[in-house]
C-alpha cells in the first residue's frame, strides 16, 4: 500500500498535493481549547520521512499475504524404503501454533457436560432423599419401629468399607529354613568357530528331518491297525494345483498354440523360398511367430539370449533405452512350443539392460540393470526373487550395466562360477559367486584415449574413465577381449594384464552398441555403432578391414552361427540387413522392413535351427527365418568340426586379402 500524504488542515491545501519542505515546520504548541470547541487534529510529518512524486505516490503496490510459515523447513528429506534412497518430502506442515491452553470448561449442550449433570443431580436426589428419611415431617406416619430407619441405599464410603466375612483372625506367620550341600559344578571352556556352528545347525536340522520321518511312520502304522478304511478315503490331494496338473496344462497349452499356429509351424519346419533358385545373391526373412506380453506395454527390447541347452527356449530383457522414462524391469523367457504366454517370468526393480544363460548350468541366467546392479536368477524356482544380488556393500557399478558374459568353466577352476560385466562407469568388473554372495574384482578400468598421440593430454581426460557399452571375449583365447565404448573406441584388453590397453582401434566416431567376435575365426570380430557404421576387424591391424554404411543407426549386429562370413545387423529405421561376404562384399543380400514406426534393438541367431529374433522398442520380439540363399554353405556334410573350422576360416582370409589390397 502506498504511504499515506501529510494533509494539513486550514492552509487551503489538497489532499493530493506534496506539502513541500515537510521536514522544516514544527508542531505548534498545543492550545487551550473550551470544553464545547470541535475536536481538531493535525498531522506533524516526520523529518525523515521520503520524499515521493506524484507518479510515484499514485503507482499501486500489492502485497501478497500467504499462510506459509517462514521457520519451516523447506529441504526435509526422508528415507524411502521402497526404492531404498533419500528423497525430499513436498508437503512440510505449515501450522504454527501460538498458543494453546487445556480448559476445563464444559459446553452445556455436550454430551460429557448432560452426563456430568445428570450424575450431580443423581447425587443430589439420592442425598435428599436421605435426610428425608433420616427427618421425616412431623405430621408424617409414626415411626417409633425399633428397628430404626432403613440406610441400606445412603451412600457408603468406598474407603472406609468392610464386611463380617473379611472379619477373620489370620494366623501369624511361620519361617521354616534348612541347609542344603551345593550341587556339583564343573568348568568347560571351548572356542566357537563358525564351521563349529555350522555343523551343529545341520546336525540339528538332519535331527529334526529323522524325527519326522518317524512321526510319519507311526503316525501310518497307527491309522492301518486302528482305522483301515481312513487310509483309502485319504489320498485327496489337490487335483487342480498339483504339479501333474500343471504338467498336462502346459502340454495341453502347446497343443492349443500348435493347432493354433499350425501354418506357421508348418513354414517353420517346411517352408523353403523357390524364388531363391533364380536369383543370385539375394534373399528373403519370412515372419514367423510374435512373442508380445502385456506386462512389457511400452518397455523396449534391451536383450535377447538364446539357452544354450533347450534351442526352442529364450530369454527376453525388457527396460528403456530412454533415460528419462526409467521403470520396473521385466525377464521373460519364452518358447517356440508356445508363443502365447512366457514360460517363466521374473520382475527386477530397475530396468533390464542385459541378459546371459550360462553354458553349462543352462538355468542360470545372469542379469544387468540400469541401477548398476547385477544378479543370478535360477530359472527353475518359483520365487520371483534372485540367488544373487550386488549391492553398494558388494561394489556394484554406478551406471547402467550394458553387458554381461559368463566365463566358461575350465578343469582347475570348477568349484565357483564367474562371469563378467562392463558399465558406463568405466570399470570391466569380473563377479564370483560365493556360497553366500558376490564377490567382485575389477578386470579392467576404461582410461580415456588422448585424440593426438603427439600432443598432451588435456587435464580433464585425466583421472577419468570412458565409458564401456559392450563388450566380448574371444572364442578360442579365453583372456583375450574388446571393448567398445561410447567415444567410438574399440579396446582389445586381457584379464592377464590389466594396466593399459593391448591396442585400441579407431574407426568409429559415436558410441559403439556391439562388438562381436568371430564364432569360427579367432581373429576377426565386428563392431556396430551409431554413427550408422558395421566395420569389421582383424586384431592383429589397427584399422578396419571392411566397412558397411546402413543409413541409419545400428542397434546390435551379430555372427550366424553355420558360417564364417555371414551375419545380420538392425537398424533405426525398422529393417534388417543380412550380409554374406562370400557373394557379395558391397551390399546386403537381404535388406528388409519388419516393423512400422518403430525402432529394432537386439538380433541374435539360433545355433540350430535357421531362425533370428528381432525385437523393438515397443516390447515385440519377432522370429523370422532365413531363405535358403541366406544359409547356405559349400561344405560337406561328412567333414569333422575341424575341417569345417579350418575350411570357414581359409574363406574369409581371402575376402580380407582382397579387401586389404583393395585399399593400398
């Protein structure tokens, strides 16, 4: 509100004109006033009151008057234990009280105040009505009974109340002690270890197992000597929810699917493109069956992985590749038998990024997430809970989890399992598993590569670490592995020698989503990045050999399995792209779309059957299989695995010679 303006009365002055020089008049002396004079008032303005214009006097200044109070906290900050952090709490209290006082004043018209009164009215009553019968009048009936005045409803004295039943001598109390020898003692010492206590819990546990077993026992014998009949109307088990029921459901299921499904089973086993025969180096993806749970609406396809035991059944990794809409992960594992329904489901707090069965114990699945976290899920329990977990205690990343990769077991080291992981916090990390948790070690630390060999380095590259979004281990070298990062550079490390880089490989110029080495080739491994590139790689030569433009990011690339010089990349752009090097080392024998307005993620191929899965960022994984132009290879079928081997390998040496001349 603006300031008031000095009005001085009798001077002939308005009431919106400044009085100038305020600060020089005085009050004048107070006057003698009659007792019928008219009040008067002036206004004395202060010397150091502001001087305002006129413009600034008329100009409207509005205060806004909030409930909020000013000594409350605004930065409270709570632990929440659903998603085990610190968060800030957005609603604080803002009622200040200023005074409060316990009363012990009652309002007439409540119910504590009628009951009040009605007990002091009670009281009252029944005391007249007392002394009425103590006095009664003088012209009431004659009471000169001898027996004197009925008090037995006056009121009593609660404390001052006895009966002739509580009136009874008690008898005095009597000591009786006597003297005993002390019981012998004995001294036992003994040290407690853990294993000591170990064993006396599964000796107790076995105890307690026998103890039953012989509780059942009798128990049985007892029912056939007494009640033999009992015996034979027992066996009611649950029909509906026993493992055989659930059983003959799941066949029951897959035959529904097949019958459901029959044309796609029967392309699936049968089909073959007749077209392929009139054209060369070319090829088709027939569409086979959609796998889509509800539960994955509007999470992207971060992972596929094929079991390495059963070849009909797989594992899919739900999270989001988009960082700003991060949620719940999601592990299902399907089958071809039944594509309806997931055959297992999983549910991780934070979002899958990474998924990998283990080679020889196919029901360990090892899982990344975007949180850093890693774990062991057993897919043949039922509990939606893992064996393993890292935590913050146990050195989990700081970053999303990109790749996982289980180390294969070897003669000398059979007794734990291990398997690797990289992240975008630098760090290559080696997890054991203990009897009772994991255990880390790190493998490697992503040292950030300098862009000039001759220049220093700059002060901030220093110290810090570049982070890792793939990596793989060579086939036939188990200590040897790349590492593709997100500056667009390859690392070929060894868990052997972890103080610097064996060589780093520089094609790229974004971040590098796959490196996959050679299933037959031990030297030449393939690298698929966003900058729209697949390049291929011979480890011994720091530069690419070959190189692919898709137009258009790369989401994953990776090997076929059946030859040396075959393998498929997605892209953006929804197409799949399949190339043979042996016919053509230009272009994709096959280049065709899959989805509509959407993105692939993840392709990977079958080691049997000549199928790939593709999945999207819409949560579907399709299956689609190869023409015959598309798989086919030009050996014998009597050769031995070395042969073979040898035979692929002496193949793609020559694309390579031809490639590397082709470029001097």
């Amino acid at each position: 509100m603006p300031p008031k303006k000095p009005i001085v009365k009798g001077k002939g002055r308005k009431g919106n004109t400044p009085d100038p020089e305020p600060e020089e008049e005085e009050a004048p002396p107070p006057m003698a006033q009659d007792g019928f004079d008219a009040p008067s008032r002036e206004i004395v303005v202060p010397k150091e009151q502001l001087q305002l214009s006129e413009q600034a006097l008329d100009e409207e200044i509005t205060k806004m008057l909030t409930a909020n109070n000013p000594g409350a906290a605004d930065n409270v900050a709570r632990f929440n234990y659903k998603e085990r952090c610190y968060k800030f709490e957005p609603m604080v209290d803002q009622m200040q009280m200023h005074y409060s006082s316990e009363g012990y004043v009652l309002h007439r018209t409540s119910d504590e105040a009628k009951t009040q009164l009605s007990l002091e009215k009670m009281e009252v009553d029944a005391q007249a009505d007392f002394e009425h019968m103590i006095n009664p009048p003088k012209d009431g009936p004659d009471q000169t009974d001898a027996d004197g005045p009925d008090d037995s409803k006056a009121l009593r004295n609660q404390f001052n109340f006895s009966e002739r039943a509580a009136q009874t001598q008690n008898n005095p109390y009597r000591d009786r002690s006597t003297t005993t020898e002390p019981p012998p003692t004995n001294v036992f010492n003994a040290s407690c270890t853990q294993w000591e206590v170990y064993d006396a819990y599964m000796e107790d546990q076995h105890r307690q197992a026998v103890q039953k077993e012989l509780q059942k026992v009798k128990n049985k014998d007892k029912g056939k000597k007494e009640e033999p009949h009992v015996e034979q109307a027992k066996p009611k088990e649950s029909v509906m929810h026993g493992p055989g029921m659930g059983k003959a459901v799941k066949v029951m299921e897959r035959m529904v699917n097949q019958n459901s499904f029959s044309d796609i089973a029967d392309d699936f086993k049968y089909w073959e493109d007749a077209s392929d025969q009139f054209r060369e180096g070319e090829g088709t993806l027939l569409p086979l069956w959609k796998f889509y749970n509800e539960r994955a609406k509007r999470k992207h396809v971060t992972s596929i992985c094929w079991n390495p035991e059963y070849d009909d059944l797989f594992a899919v990794g739900y999270g989001s590749f988009d960082f700003m809409k991060q949620s719940s992960g999601l592990i299902c594992c399907y089958s071809l038998k039944n594509p309806s329904h997931p055959e297992y489901t999983f549910t991780t707090d934070s979002g899958v990024m990474t998924l990998d069965f283990h080679p020889q114990h196919s029901s360990l699945l090892a899982v990344g997430l975007y949180d850093g976290t890693v774990m062991v899920f057993d897919v043949r329990n039922k509990i939606n809970r893992p064996i393993f977990s890292s935590s913050v205690k146990t050195g989990k990343h700081t970053d999303p989890v990109w790749q996982v990769y289980w180390q294969a077991e070897e003669a000398e080291n059979t007794k734990e399992l291990n398997f690797f992981s990289v992240s975008s916090d630098g760090r290559c990390t080696l997890w054991t598993m203990s009897k009772s948790e994991l255990t880390y070690q790190d493998v490697m630390e992503l040292k950030l590569v300098g862009g000039s060999k001759d220049g220093p380095e700059d002060d901030t590259s220093l110290g810090s670490l570049a982070g890792g979004c793939s990596f793989d281990f060579n086939k036939k070298n188990s200590h040897l592995f790349v590492v593709g990062t997100e500056e667009g550079n390859i690392h070929k490390c060894s868990t052997a020698y972890n103080s610097q880089y064996l060589e780093t490989y520089k094609g790229h110029h974004m971040s590098v989503y796959t490196v996959k080495w050679n299933q037959q080739h031990p030297k030449v491994f393939l690298s698929a990045s966003a900058d729209w590139t697949v390049k291929l790689w011979e480890h011994t030569n720091p530069k690419h050999v070959m190189s692919f433009d898709l137009n258009n990011a790369v989401g994953d690339a990776a090997w076929a399995p059946f030859s040396s010089t075959v393998f498929a990349a997605v892209t953006s752009d929804g197409k799949v792209h399949v190339f043979d090097l042996h016919e053509n080392k230009h272009e994709p024998m096959c280049e065709q779309k899959i989805v509509k307005k959407a993105k692939l993620t993840k392709i990977t191929f079958n080691k049997r059957h000549p199928i790939i899965l593709v999945g999207d960022d819409r949560g579907c994984i399709t299956s689609l299989k190869l023409s015959p132009n598309l798989r086919k290879t030009k050996l014998g079928g009597k050769m031995s695995t070395e042969q073979v081997s040898e035979e692929e390998q002496e193949k793609l040496n020559k694309i390579m010679e031809v490639a590397l001349k082709g470029e001097v």
